[in-house]
C-alpha cells in the first residue's frame, strides 16, 4: 500500500509539473482565434483588432478563423472540442450564454465544455433601420408595424443571438408582430437592411455606429441608459418610450474545458494587456465599446449569471426551441 502511495503522489507531481512546464512554455506556436460568425461582423473585427495585438505581444502568430453556422454553435462546437492547450480560442458573444435555453439540442454544454478566459468588451447596440423605410425611429417604426402586422422584418445575425434576442425584447416591450429573419453574421444582415430585405435590427455598437455615420443605415435608438458619444443624435429607446432595454451586450474569449488554469490565466493577462493598448483603446472607445479584460474568476460568475438572464429572457418572449 506504502508503494502504491508512493507511485500514485510521484504521478501527481509529473503531472503538475507538466502542467507547469506547460504554462510556462506558453505560447511556442500560432493560436487560433475561432469566430463563430462570418467575416466582416463585429465580433470577428473585434478578433481581428485585439488578436493582432496579442500577436506582438505573445511573439506568437495569432489568426482569426471564422466558423459561421447555427447561431454560433458550428464554430462553438470546434472549439469545444479542440485540445485543452490554449491554443484554439472561441472569441463569442452573449449568444453563448442563451444557447442552452434556445436549443433543443446541442452538441456541446457551454457550461462544462469550456474555461471562461476572460470578457473582452461590454457594449450597447445600435438600432438599425432601412433608409429606404419612412420610419425615422422607433415610435415611427412601432406605428407602422401596427398598422401592418407581420409586415415588417427584423434580422439577426442567427436563432439565439443576442441580436436576436434584444429584437424579441423589443417587439414584446413595443407590443408589435415582427417577423425574424436570421443571416450569417452581421455583414449579410447589415447588407438586407440597406436594401429594406428587413426594416429593423440590433446591431453591434462597432458597425452599427460606422453604418449610421456613413448614412447607409438610419440610427432609429440606441439601448443603453444615455446616448452613445459617437452618435449625439440618436436617441436611446428609453427616450422614446420603450423601458427594458438598458441592459446591453458583451464579447468574450473562451477556451475548451480541462485547460490548464495557469494557461488560462496566461491569456488573460495578454488579451488584458491587448486592450490596455493605446491604439486599441482609442478604436474601441470611438465605436462605443468599453474594454474589459477582467480575471477568468470574475466573467465566469458573469457568464453563470447571463445564463440565468438570457433563460428568463426566452422564456418571458415564448420563443420556441430551436432544433
């Protein structure tokens, strides 16, 4: 028995001190940074900003992967079942947290299947609407989409988004019928509003905010508890009437579960150091997105919570599960 005790603490010591080595080599080869949205999204120019900075900062290339598909679960998924090194990342939205009370089934457990890493941005959206649309904000837009119900389009950038989710909220705090129409990412979602496809929908702060600047959207509110600097003009939906949507949004990094708390903590502090980065506070800052970096410790009890939130959330709307 003495022997077996022996053998079994010297196996615990080579495998915390693997773990350690581990940790202490991190990183000696490219990371991935895996988007579950298409190209051209804010999150996937959010991987893109603050990956090539931690690129300079780890020595290390960093590449942004996008994985579009199922809301965000196609590339959730890839990760999920990726190796527990530090070395594939999902970089997602708050969509992670209502998955698990949107879907009938998923293909991994947002909860068990990952190590929260650390929340990269807090953020408001921008309500978007068509300019080929005679609604010059929300309480235009909620007038005609009573006077036609089920006329009107919302779109999301996919089922359970949090784009999806903040449009469910709004239609049932406005009392209207709106019919949902999910993309793959932001980029085709922006491209149907421009072209009245859709005449409504939540937009990340990021491109909602250079898509009203460049007048190729109408700004119709902003969520959120006061206007956002870069659009002045643009008031928030509680201006305008509508209570319950100043709550707002986040991005963050997650790795597969089972990987070591010290490389988890390792990347932390980079993408932390990432976003204390002059440049890439000021971009952030002008698009109306409030970096974070916070310990894995703190956006875990965060995420846990969201959950919570988002399953009320779904529940309170009625929005079916999906398959």
């Amino acid at each position: 028995m003495r022997r077996l005790l022996l053998t079994f603490s010297a196996t615990l010591a080579l495998c915390a001190g693997a773990i350690q080595a581990q940790a202490q080599s991190y990183p000696n080869k490219t990371v991935r940074i895996v988007v579950p949205y298409g190209p051209g999204g804010g999150v996937s120019l959010l991987a893109q900003q603050v990956g090539q900075k931690m690129q300079e900062l780890m020595k290390q290339p960093v590449i942004v992967d996008n994985r579009p598909g199922a809301g965000g679960n196609v590339g959730a998924d890839l990760v999920a079942k990726s190796a527990p090194d530090g070395y594939t990342l999902l970089m997602h939205s708050s969509a992670m947290a209502s998955v698990s009370s949107l879907y009938a089934k998923l293909p991994f457990d947002p909860v068990k299947d990952f190590a929260p890493v650390t929340m990269v941005i807090s953020t408001q959206f921008v309500i978007g609407g068509s300019p080929k649309n005679p609604a010059k904000d929300l309480k235009e837009l909620v007038a005609l989409a009573k006077e036609k119900p089920g006329a009107y389009n919302y779109g999301s950038s996919g089922p359970g988004s949090s784009l999806h989710l903040f449009a469910e909220m709004f239609s049932n705090i406005a009392g209207i019928k709106l019919v949902h129409i999910p993309y793959r990412g932001d980029a085709p979602m922006i491209t149907a509003l421009i072209s009245n496809d859709i005449q409504l929908a939540f937009l990340p702060q990021a491109n909602g905010t250079a898509n009203v600047q460049s007048n190729l959207i109408r700004g119709l509110g902003v969520t959120g508890t006061k206007r956002q600097e870069a659009l002045p003009d643009v008031p928030t939906a509680l201006e305008q009437g509508f209570k319950g949507l100043e709550v707002g949004s986040w991005v963050s990094l997650f790795a597969p579960a089972g990987t070591p708390p010290d490389v988890v903590k390792t990347i932390q502090e980079y993408a932390a150091k990432a976003l204390a980065d002059p440049q890439v506070r000021s971009w952030l800052v002008s698009t109306g997105q409030a970096p974070v970096g916070n310990p894995p410790d703190e956006f875990d009890a965060q995420y846990k919570a969201d959950i919570a939130r988002y399953a009320k959330v779904i529940a309170d709307a009625k929005i079916p599960k999906q398959e």
